[in-house]
C-alpha cells in the first residue's frame, strides 16, 4: 500500500488523483451515453461536467478545511494559505464536492434553461465510481478515513508493510479522542500499530459499489430526479449508518464512544452524522412528492429551452 502511482524526480502521482480521475472518466461516459439516449445536449452536459469538476473539486476543499480547522490552525500566515490550497497533501470532502457540483447545475438551469433534475440525474453513476476510487485510492494513502480501535472479528490488523499508515498513526496525537500511538511497538526496526481497526476505507469502497448497481435500477424511471434524491437517501444512510459510525472522526456533539481493544469502535455523532439526518428527511420527503407528482406526460426529445 504506497500513496505514490509514479515518481519521476521530486515530481509525484498519487493513486488517489489516479482513481477519482478514471471514476469521473467512467462516469462522464456513461452520463453521456445516456444524455443520448434521452435526447438530451450532449455538448451541453459534456461542458456542465466539466465546470462541475473545477467546482466540485472547491467546493470539497472549501468543506475540508472547514470542518478540520484543527489541522491549519497553528500553521503561521501566509504559510496556512498555501496549505489550504495544496490539493496534493489530500483533504477533500465528498459533500462539498456534491455541494459545489450541484451550484454548477442550478447556475446552467437559471442561464441555459436547462431541466435540472434530466441531467443530475444522469450525474449518479459518475458520483457513485468517484466514491468508489475515492476511497481506494484511501487505501493506498493509509492515513486517510481510518477506522476506530474494535475488539470485534472485523478488526482488520493492516500489515506491517503499510508503511504510510503505521508513519502516520505512530505520530502522538494528543488532541485525538484516541491516540493510536499507544498501540506502537518496534517490530522489525519500525514502528507498527498493532491494533486492529474497523477497515473504514473498504466500508466505502462496498458503499460507491452498492450505489453503482443501484443506480442502474434508478435511472430505468422516467421520473425526472428520481435516482437524484435516491442517490442523496441512499448514500447518507449507508455514509452515516454504517461508515461514519466506525471511522476515526471527531464528534460533534459526543453523545456515545465505545472503543478499544476490548469494545465494538463506534463514535456517535460526527459532523457527517448531524448533516446526514437533515438530508435522510428531505431526500424521503422529496421522493414522495416525485413519486405523486409521477413521470411527465410526454417525455420530449430535447428538454432544454434556448435562452430567449
């Protein structure tokens, strides 16, 4: 498990990058497969895709930073602002990449006239496979959406020869809720955390899986915004319910922490977890409301209106 793709000199490629990269690759085909299918402006979608990446990819550094101050905070000006923009330390946040992707399709709807709902919904697949390399390229980082400390047989003891993961959790970290460090020891002349942990990162491999098949099923409704909002259900309870619920995230508010070598490695609630519920509540309330209202009489061609 190394971080680095490629290494030409100083110059370095991560996995990461690599992976969201070739999942947004998949998703934009597919999107725009199926923009054809549905007669929809191809060129249009293609040219809302890309100003939703430029965004997206803001919008999730904005997010990150925002809700990790801690790990800013103490880095002297102007230092901290070339930190908060170096995309290549890593720290992205899924939601505000969907935050400032979303921003970029309610600005083509008011300019272009375009039908928001025809073409989010096309966005589903290429969100769901950005999660999916997303939380691969987690894995190879190490450091990155770690689990709690569990007792239970899911605990998964990564190898010694991880090195980016034992490097970053042998570093004392007193602010931490937990401090992994005490579970160093030298092994083979390297530290080694040793104890095993929920294996957060594969948690949201299954979820980007889960959401992919899914949203197959999805799009088969002619209901305009149909797989938007079940996407939006869907990965908020999977994210809250079982992946946030066993990563190593700071809580907010602390209302249960239960982990350990001898204890399940379960934290309620984190940042995610208080986002989640509002968004469970409309994205349900939404679908009904879709559901009633149900698919529209004539399905045109072509739903998007020229500017007058």
């Amino acid at each position: 498990m190394d971080p680095v793709f490629l290494q030409i000199g100083s110059f370095t490629i991560a996995w990461y990058g690599v992976l969201i990269t070739l999942g947004i690759v998949a998703g934009v085909w597919v999107g725009t497969k199926m923009a054809r299918e549905r007669g929809l402006d191809v060129d249009l979608f293609n040219d809302m895709i890309l100003w939703m990446i430029i965004w997206g990819l803001v919008g999730a550094r904005i997010v990150f930073v925002a809700t990790s101050w801690n790990q800013f905070e103490n880095t002297p000006f102007p230092r901290v602002l070339l930190d908060i923009v170096n995309l290549r330390q890593g720290g992205i946040s899924i939601h505000g990449g969907l935050i400032g992707g979303i921003l970029v399709m309610l600005y083509y709807s008011r300019r272009k006239g375009m039908d928001f709902y025809r073409y989010a919904d096309l966005c589903v697949p290429g969100v769901a496979f950005g999660i999916i390399g997303g939380r691969i390229g987690n894995i190879m980082n190490g450091t990155d959406t770690v689990g709690r400390v569990t007792g239970w047989p899911v605990g998964y003891r990564w190898p010694d020869s991880a090195r980016a993961f034992h490097d970053g959790m042998c570093v004392r970290n007193p602010n931490a809720d937990l401090d992994l460090s005490q579970y160093c020891q030298q092994i083979g002349g390297q530290m080694v955390m040793t104890a095993p942990v929920h294996f957060a990162q594969l948690y949201g491999v299954i979820i980007g899986v889960i959401l992919s098949v899914a949203a197959y099923f999805w799009l088969r409704s002619r209901i305009p915004g149909w797989a938007f909002w079940q996407f939006w259900l869907w990965y908020s309870v999977l994210r809250a319910g079982w992946e946030e619920t066993f990563r190593l995230n700071p809580l907010s508010p602390k209302a249960y922490l239960d982990q350990g070598l001898d204890a399940p490695g379960i934290g309620l609630f984190t940042d995610t977890h208080v986002i989640s519920i509002p968004l469970i509540l409309v994205s349900i309330w939404m679908l009904v409301r879709l559901r009633r209202q149900g698919a529209p009489a004539a399905a045109t061609a072509d739903t998007t209106l020229k500017p007058s």
